[in-house]
C-alpha cells in the first residue's frame, strides 16, 4: 500500500447538506475533498475501507433530540466501518492493524482509539464485522435472547426478514428450535427468505391480504415479534400476540421518514389495553448500551455459527464512496436484499 | 350465628341486567332474592361477609373478550369475597372456617372449594384480606417488585395514590429508598397521600398545571411508572421517563369507560418511538397468573409490613350488598379515598 500518497493526499468525505424531510433525496448530501488529517501524539489514522449503510442513520439526519446526537448540518455523515490503522501515534495500534469503528463516510478517519474494535488479524472476510459478526448481528442476538426469549415450539416473527438483523433474528430462532415467521417486501425477497435463509413462511406485507396471511402462517398465536419496522406490520402483528408475548423493540424505520402528527384514530389505548389483557411485554433497546456487557458472549456464540455457514446474509457491495447516498436512498426504500456496505477502496 | 336460618333462607345477589355504555347506572343492576342453595356432596356453602369493590369489575361488564369472560347477562356479578364456611360437605373445609374467594355480588355461594384461601384462624381485621393482604396489595407488590424492580434512588410515580394498589406502591417503594411520587384527583386525597401514606409529594391530576407539577416533583425524571390509569396520566408521565425505565401495566381505568374508536391524533408512534429511544419496558400483568409462583413469597414478606403498621391503607366500609351497584359507580368516579368493601352482615 501507497501510505505515503494517503497521508499526503485528499480525504474524501460526505457531509449532511440539508436535512430531509420525508425520504432523502441526493441533494441532503455534499461530497467534499478536504486534506488527510495527520494524528497528533495519542492519535492514529484510519483508511476506512467498507463503510456500513443502516436504516438508523435516517434518523440521524433529524434534528435532535433522540436516542444519539442528531448530525449537524455540515458534518460529516456518521457511520460504522471497517478500517486500517495507516498510521499510528497510539501505543495500542500499529500500521496494519484492522479495526470495526464509527469511521463515518469518509475515506479517512482521525482516531484517539475510542471504540476501536480490532479485528482478528486472520479474518479473511472483513466486512462481516458490519454485519453477522458487528452491530446488526449483535442487534438481532440481543434482542432475540436477552428480551425476546425464544422458547422451542414458539413462533418468532420479524420484519426486513432479508435484512442483516432480520436474517439473523430468523436463523437464531431457528437454531433454538422456535418457527420462524419473516416478512418481507415482495415474492422475490419471501422467496430467499425462505430458500435462502431457512424461515419457515414468509409473507409479503405488500400483499392486500398481508393480515390474513399473517394469521394463516402463525396459526398458534405469535410468541415473540422482533420490531424493527412499525407501522402497518405492527397493526397486523397485535392481534396474532399471544398471552406473554414479548416485543424486543430496536427500530421504527415506518416511522423515521415521518414528520409532525399522525391522523387518528389514536390506536395506543387499544394497544395498552392489548398488552395488558395478553400480558404483553414491550421492551426499547439501543444495542450501543451492551457491548461492555455482553459483546464477547455474542461473538462467542456467533463466531463459529457463521464460520459453519448455519447464519448467513447477502450481501451487497456498493462500489466507492460516492454511491453512499443513493445506497441508504434505495436502502430507505427497501430496493435491497441483505446487508449493504460501500467498498472505499479499489 | 343462626345457621338455621340461612340454611333456609334467601340468598340476595346483584346481577348484571345491561351492558353499560361509558359510565354504568343503577339500572344496569337488578337485586334478586333466591333460595339458598344446599351443598352436594364435595361442596360447601358460604356465606359472605365482606365483598371487594374494585375497577377491574367494570371491564367485566363489557362484551368479551377481554383477559377475563365477560360477566353474562343476568348472572351474578364477579367480586372477592371474605366468606365463612357454614355448611360443608367437602374434606378440607369445616364450619366456622374462614377463606378468601371470588364469592360474588351475594350473600351465600356454593363453591366445590377451588380456589378458596384459608384464612389464618386468629386474624382479626379479616377484611384485609381483599386489600393490603389480598388481590390488591399482590398486585402492588408483584407490579412493582417483579416488573418495576425499583432501586435505591430511583423515583417511583404511581396514579390512584390513595387507592390500595397505588398505596402499596408508594409505601414499598419507600421501603426500597427509591422516592415514591403520587398521583391522585384534589387536594384531599393528594394530602392524605403525603401525610397518612409518607409519599415524597402528590400531584392533584385535575390541576390545569398537571404535567408541570409532575415536571418539578420529578427533577431527575421518573424510573418505574406504574401504570393503573392510562389517559392523560400516561401522557405526562411519558416524557418524564428516563433511560431504562420500567412501566408495569396493570389496570387502565380511564379507558373502561371508553368505547368505539378514540379521535386522533395517533399517539402509539410518538409512544413507541419514546420506548426505543429511552430503552423503556412496558409490560402488561394479570396478578391471577402469579399466585401459585409468588402469593406465598408476598405474604412472607408483607404480613410483618402490615401487622406493624409500615403499609396501610384507608378502608371504606358499605353496609349492605344494595350499596354495592353505587359503590362502584363512585369508585369509578374517584369518589373515595382508599379501598371500599361492603360489609354483607349487620
């Protein structure tokens, strides 16, 4: 590697131009090329080789407040990635090494080492730590296990069943001996879904009979849904819970696009009312908080799952930094099957 | 006591003669006198000293289904009872016993002696047993303790304050040094709460200054709700909950009421995007599923809580079982301060 040409070259990065309202369009977006930083003493700097497109990032481009600080407009857009260490005045890392990070979407990144997770020098397939084996696949082993509590028998339903965290949700259900229930935009992703991934139905909520096949597939109740979607799925999903059922709740992304007040009629009273004579359990979590805790158990358990080929995703490549927008773009608007990164490097 | 006559007397029962639409009436109970009934073998007779009056029985005057049958038209309506055996043809049980049931709105009930609970012989104040040591006072504890899980520090909103769940709440809340804040409808009750109960303060919700009073009295926001109301309650609550917290649902009185569709705007996505992004629980429970795990363990530890006086609560007592049907129609109406039983016997 030319690390001499990266350290005196241009650092290409993406800024929130505009904030959006409703779904974003190419324009909230600014391609900026400004010098490479160079890392103070205690600082390091990264080449970000893949960076990780997610449905939460939409909800970064808000104002604040929510669940992390909104981006400012002019800053560069937040992201995970996976990254070398091309240069080092940190003691703990040393050119070469790779890491999973917040590089953000750009080609590179200043460090002080915070968050660095450093990957196994021997891993060969490096952008699954953005997906199976980082944050996504985290998300869905959290919240399936420490909140959702698969028993064998029950019937596990999930959203953006081709999605990193729909996938794993579906195959860990699996793996514990839970049916699993995904849904999906369209015959071809409900296909791969079941083909591909092992769920045992799945149904199409662009269907107009969605709620009637819904039924037809969870014919024993549903015992835990995995919410990452909102809206319409949810409405479906209420009625099949079953008495103790349990809501691992991480993502609304129904909802990020939406502004200001939803028309009625008000459906919460007939909600807390559903949870309370079916015992329902709904629980918020923000997977960011469980690392310190629970990181090593999840790669523990995954590590050799996925190396055995029993989790698996898809997984799309985009190819250079600038097709980062129009990537989170159609990735707002479902056009994908499976994880999307953007390769940053040739 | 007369058994003779009882034996061949009349038993007086209120049963439900209309479904209510909103606020019941009188007219949606009829007073009946019918013969008693005489045991067959493997059955025993009460007769009924004390019935419960509490706001769940509203819902069960509504069509089904909801998480109990719907009480039919023209039976007798459900309640707890403080009973005393005086016939017996059943094993267990003997005359002059004392037990706690669902023995319902009449003065006599044949029961084959499933789910009755033996009262200790030498209680005196046998009508705890439908409040501080009954349903009520479970529920408190199990909401509370088992879902809530209150800690140190933490602060503790309850609505109904004065109310024997939300009593409990409050003063085990205390006991656990969390800080227990309630709820509850004019200056009086919100006085007794804070003198009588040792609430850390109490806010009157019929204030025009509601959700700022909450605000001030809970300047580092609120842990554990305990959800017995719904309604505008839970919308002040609701952007007082810190991370983490925990919402145990119990009842949600401000809806019995309600019927058909409720005007907009939608509240559930602002809701369910509050429970995400502050990682919030809530969870729906029915105290009748955790009397064979946890009744016992409740007992153990609040008998010594009542019996020395660190857990009370005030009791109102209605003479006769025609003062029922009004007695709950004002308890739905917030008339009292405290539990209501109606004492059956001169």
């Amino acid at each position: 590697m030319n690390t001499g040409t990266a350290l005196h070259g241009v650092n290409r990065r993406i800024v929130l131009q505009a904030r959006p309202t409703g779904t974003p369009v190419p324009a909230d977006f600014l391609l900026q090329e400004v010098p490479i930083p160079r890392p103070a003493e205690g600082q390091l700097l990264l080449k970000n080789l893949y960076l990780s497109l997610d449905p939460y990032m939409r909800g970064r481009m808000n104002e604040g407040p929510s669940y992390a600080p909104a981006v400012e407009l002019g800053a560069v857009m937040v992201g995970g990635t996976v990254s070398e260490v091309i240069e080092s005045r940190h003691p703990r890392f040393k050119p070469g090494d790779r890491v999973v990070t917040q590089g953000g979407w750009q080609t590179h990144t200043l460090s002080d080492g915070t968050g660095l997770g450093l990957l196994p020098a021997d891993m060969t397939h490096i952008s699954l730590a953005l997906s199976l084996l980082g944050m996504p696949g985290f998300t869905a082993w959290y919240g399936l296990l420490r909140i959702g509590e698969p028993r064998p028998g029950d019937t596990v339903v999930v959203a953006s069943a081709t999605g990193t965290v729909g996938a794993v949700v579906g195959q860990l259900a699996k793996r514990k001996g839970s049916r699993a229930i995904g849904i999906a935009g369209g015959a071809e992703k409900c296909r791969i879904a079941v083909e591909e991934l092992g769920f045992d139905a799945c149904i199409d909520h662009r269907s107009p009979d969605f709620a009637g096949q819904l039924a037809a597939a969870t014919p024993e109740g549903i015992d835990v849904y995995f919410e990452n979607v909102g809206g319409a799925v949810f409405d479906a999903v209420l009625p099949r819970l079953n008495i103790g059922a349990r809501v691992p709740l991480c993502g609304l992304i129904a909802q990020y696009n939406s502004k200001g007040l939803y028309p009625g009629p008000d459906r919460l009273p007939r909600v807390m009312g559903q949870l309370l004579a079916r015992r329902i359990k709904i629980q918020g979590f923000i997977i960011s908080d469980h690392y310190a805790d629970d990181y090593a158990n999840f790669m523990r358990e995954m590590s050799p799952e996925v190396a055995h080929g029993h989790i698996r995703v898809r997984e799309n490549v985009l190819q250079g930094l600038s097709q980062a927008p129009q990537g989170l773009i159609d990735l707002l608007d479902s056009r994908f099957t499976g994880k999307v990164v953007v390769q940053l490097t040739d």
